[in-house]
C-alpha cells in the first residue's frame, strides 16, 4: 500500500474522512482523504487492457481495509466523457466501460453513498477546495495528463452543462483540418496537447518532448483559455497533470506569453494562467471533493 509523502493523520481528519477514487486511462487510483484534505492512505495501479471495473472494485477494497476510520461518503473522478442524466460513464480509451453505471456500481462495491463525476471537473472542485482556486469565484481548471480535460467554476459554482460535461476544453478545435481525434473529430486541442498524442508524434514521453513541442502545447492551450475567458468571463486558469508538471516553467511562460496577446477585451485582460495547487494528487484530492458534497 503506497503511502509515500502522506501528511500524517491529524484526529480531526481521521473522524471524517472520504473515499476518493480516480478512474484515469492510464492508472487507477485510490485514497482516504481526510476533511483537512490530508491523504491518509493511497495506493494505484496501471490501468488494465480489459477487466478495468474489477481491477478498480478491487483497488477500492483494499485501500478501504487500511483506513484508519470509516469513510462517509465515495467520490470518483472518471475521464469522460459522462451521461449525469443515466448515471454513465464512456471514457474515450476505456472501452469496456462504455455506457458503465459507474456511480451505482461503486456504492454497491464499498458500501458508501457515492457521486461520480469528470476528472477534470472534480479537479476544478480539489483546486476551489484546497487549491489554487480557493476563495477565487470564477477560473477554469484545466489537467493535461494522457488527455486533457477542464472544468469551470463561475461565481463559485461548478458549471455542469446538459450532460455533466461542461468545460470539456480537449476539444475545442485548434486546427480546422487538424490531426484525428480520438472524439472522432478533426483538429482537437486533446489531438496536440494530451499526453498520448505528443507521445505518439515524438516516440518519447511527454517530460522529454523537445522544446517547440512545449511552445507549441503553451501557444494552443493560451489561445483555447482566452476564448474560455471571453465566454465565460474569466481571467485565471489553473493547470496541472503530468505533462503541465513535466513541461514546467517553459509551457507557463509560452502560456502567458500568448495569453497577453489574445485576452484583450477589458474584462479578460490580465489573464494568468498558474499551476495547480494540488500537484499530483489532484485527481484523488478532487475526487474527494466531490465526497464532501454527500458526507
């Protein structure tokens, strides 16, 4: 059971605390997360070929067996897209859980009232709660990890949209005859951007991309947010996810370089765009987020 650089647990945070799930296309993970947003227990996994709803039933029992006091509510961060309406789940490279009552399924498995939600939107959630978004009412959130994702908070309220997908920024077009996109579309920003896409145009992992991959991710990704920022009226977004993380200072400052010139309108000038204040348990800590809302 990995625990490497958990906070220790405080009494308050082990009288109440969640159960945080995080369904990736590259890993499952799972965690108690305590009310002080302390990670008390965690462990993860390599997403499998198949059998994925197993292999996360059981990830969930066993990090459940080591906490140490009963969680109250389940939260669970799946990559999307959604359907909130049917309670599914059909990430784009997760096959076999296509149209998957992943909500349902998880409260039978561990006993607990359960919501699920995006990854990226439950991360918006992490980032209001204890992140960079704290106090802040109106930024996006934006995760660039094997695909990337986004989630709005305006006027300190999630935006939802009609099947829980809003803020979905992956896939907004950069490129008017663009690259093929796993969405079945042309041109997406997740076609350039997303981890699984700059892996496969370099033949290396993200964190060794050359530098005019990394200017070219900040360039696209800018001009994305400041029309995020137009329509939504907002001026910080706030990135994470491995590649962000891998990328570093060069793709924020490719980011703000290009946001400086795009977002002109009065009410967008001075877009920022800053890391994530979660790091890389953003995904667990917004998942359990999204369980403070049931507990």
């Amino acid at each position: 059971m990995a625990q490497d650089g958990a906070p220790p647990a405080t009494v308050a945070a082990v009288n109440r605390c969640y159960l945080a799930i995080d369904v990736g296309s590259d890993k499952l993970a799972a965690a108690i997360v305590g009310e002080d947003a302390a990670v008390l227990v965690r462990d993860r996994i390599a997403t499998p070929q198949r059998d994925v709803w197993p292999a996360v039933a059981r990830l969930a029992k066993r990090v459940l067996a080591a906490a140490p006091a009963a969680p109250v509510a389940c939260g669970v961060g799946c990559v999307g897209p959604i359907d909130a309406g049917e309670g599914t789940v059909s990430p784009l490279h997760i096959p076999s859980l296509e149209k998957f009552p992943l909500a349902a399924e998880c409260a039978a498995a561990v006993g607990l009232p359960t919501a699920v939600d995006s990854l990226a939107k439950t991360i918006a959630m992490g980032e209001a709660w204890c992140g960079a978004g704290v106090g802040v009412a109106d930024f996006i959130a934006v995760w660039l990890g094997p695909t990337v994702g986004g989630g709005v908070v305006s006027n300190g309220k999630l935006l939802e949209g009609h099947h829980g997908n809003a803020g979905n920024l992956g896939h907004m077009v950069v490129e008017a005859d663009g690259r093929d996109c796993a969405c079945g579309g042309k041109g997406c920003l997740d076609a350039y951007v997303g981890g699984r896409a700059i892996e496969e145009e370099t033949g290396r992992p993200p964190n060794r991309a050359p530098q005019s991959i990394v200017e070219r991710s900040g360039l696209y990704l800018a001009r994305v947010l400041a029309s995020v920022g137009a329509v939504c009226d907002l001026r910080l977004a706030v990135v994470g996810g491995p590649v962000a993380h891998g990328f570093g200072a060069p793709l924020f400052a490719a980011i703000q370089g290009e946001l400086d010139q795009r977002a002109k309108l009065s009410f967008v000038q001075g877009f920022r765009a800053v890391p994530s204040g979660l790091g890389e348990a953003g995904p667990l800590l917004g998942a359990a987020a999204l369980a403070r809302g049931l507990g």
